[in-house]
C-alpha cells in the first residue's frame, strides 16, 4: 500500500509543471520519498525539483543517493545536466549528457541528442553540436515543439561557424521549401532569418514586428532574430525583455555562455542585465560570482 500512494504522490507531481504549482509538486515528491525512500525515479524528480528552486546542495546530495542505488539511472544523468549549470559548469554539464546518450536506447535517440547538442555547444563544440542535432530537425513545419525550438537557433549558430553561411542559407532554405512564410509562425520565422543572413534587415524587421505582433509567438524566434541582426541595442532590449518576463533559473548561464552574446561581455549594459539575475545556487557559480565581483571592485 505505501509503494501505491507513492507511485500516485509521484503521479500527481507531474501534473504541477507550471512555475505557479511548483510548492504543490515538492509537495507530493517529498509525500512520495517518505512513502518510498530507496525509489531512483522519486529521489531524481526530487532533487531536480530542488535544483529548480535554487537548493543545489540538497539536489546534489539527493543525485549522490540515486547512483548509489542505480549507478546507470538515465534520468538522473538527464537531470544532472541542469545540476552542473546551476553550479556555472559546463564542462561537466557535457560529461552528464554524453553518459546519458550513452544509457538510453537506440528508440530514444532524439531524446538524448537535445542534451547533447545544448552541452556541445555551450563549450564551443559546434561541429558536435551540429551531429547531434540532426536528430532533432524539425520534420513537421506547421509547428515547432517549443524544446527543439529553444535550441534551432543555436544549432543554426554553430552551422554557421563549423560550416559557413551557406551551410545555413541551404538549411533555412530547406525549410522554407516545406512552409509558406504565411502559413505559421515557423514560416515567418525563417523568412526574416534568411532575410537577416542576407543582410536583408528591413524584410527581417519585418518578421521581427510580425512575431511581436502575433500574441502566441514564441520567445526564442524574436530574440534569435534580433541577435542575427547584430544590432546590440536591440539585443540588449531583448534580453531585458527575457530578464524581466521570464522566470528562468538558467537564464543567467545561457546568457554567461551563450557565443552570440559575445560582443556584449564587456559592455556595462550587459553586465547590469546579469546583476538582476539570481546568482548560481552551485558552489562553483557562487565562488566565480565572487571573483567578479571583487575584481568590479579593485
């Protein structure tokens, strides 16, 4: 009977996937360990829920607990991706995916190549980075699911810089030949990104006002656009819309090693955006977030 309420505990926590329902999901998680405390998939869901809400050190020694008892539980390594982040690691975020592509079967490929290719590419391995996703390119143009959106342009990024801008014109134009710029939001979105890469930046401001216009338009393709440009007071712009619309506690490492930001390192604008953010929970992000702050103040 505890294992029956544990497993509906662990149930009723996956439907509370939005920010609003996040102390209702820790909720039924911490009702599910108490219930079944040596289960890898609770002791997972759980430390990933508190690395979500900043409390690494209680996620890290709950991840310890979870390859004591499964040493090759995939699920934790998927987590464990998001735990090195927290902690400004990218390097052993890279580590973490690779051990999970490695456990996962041959059906879940695509699975495992979102991990992949965001560690890859994080560490500026963008020929890796483009293998791995090509699992991941989308097949149905009438919609983009929303995870392999975040991630489309940074592979289109990191084409560009291991392939050239006309390994891109020919991915974008291959797209293109599947949808009409008017028929979806997919649409518009390649059109003004082509456009952009042609440096054709009036017809890419027009798709950027077209995505600003339609309510539903995901985030990722207006800000990609806009990065594309390379006009860096419209990125700022928009990465101060990000910092202050979305509740994100991986923003602040996307923007930290995100290459197209590159330019703006130094630019105090850029660093004011970071300071609004909340530090990493991760010892290692603390201690690198002292240091800067130190030197800001030498």
């Amino acid at each position: 009977m505890p294992l029956r309420r544990a497993a509906t505990a662990l149930l009723l926590s996956l439907t509370c996937i939005t920010p609003a329902l996040a102390a209702e999901r820790d909720a039924y998680l911490e009702k599910a360990r108490e219930l079944d405390p040596l289960s890898p998939i609770i002791l997972s869901d759980l430390a990933h829920a508190l690395d979500q809400a900043g409390r690494w050190e209680e996620a890290d020694s709950l991840f310890a607990s979870v390859l004591e008892l499964e040493p090759d539980y995939a699920p934790a390594f998927d987590a464990l991706g998001f735990h090195a982040a927290m902690n400004n690691d990218p390097e052993a975020a890279l580590e973490y995916a690779l051990r999970f592509s490695e456990l996962i079967s041959v059906e879940n490929t695509r699975r495992g190549a979102l991990p992949l290719h965001d560690a890859y590419y994080f560490v500026s391995e963008y020929e890796k980075a483009v293998e791995a996703f090509r699992y991941l390119v989308p097949t149905d143009t009438s919609a983009v699911h929303w995870f392999v959106g975040y991630s489309l342009p940074l592979f289109v990024y990191a084409l560009e810089r291991s392939q050239g801008v006309e390994a891109v014109q020919a991915f974008l134009a291959g797209q293109m030949s599947r949808v009409s710029p008017g028929d979806s939001l997919y649409g518009i979105w390649l059109d003004g990104y082509s456009r952009v890469m042609a440096s054709d930046h009036a017809d890419g401001q027009n798709a950027i006002d077209r995505l600003t216009a339609a309510a539903d338009a995901p985030g990722w393709m207006l800000t990609s656009i806009t990065i594309a440009t390379g006009d860096e007071d419209a990125i700022l712009a928009s990465i101060e819309r990000l910092v202050a619309e979305l509740d994100w506690l991986g923003l602040r490492y996307y923007l930290e090693h995100d290459p197209r930001f590159e330019s703006l390192r130094h630019d105090p604008r850029f660093q004011d955006l970071l300071d609004r953010l909340p530090p990493y929970p991760g010892p290692r992000g603390r201690e690198g977030a002292a240091g800067v702050a130190g030197a800001a103040g030498a």
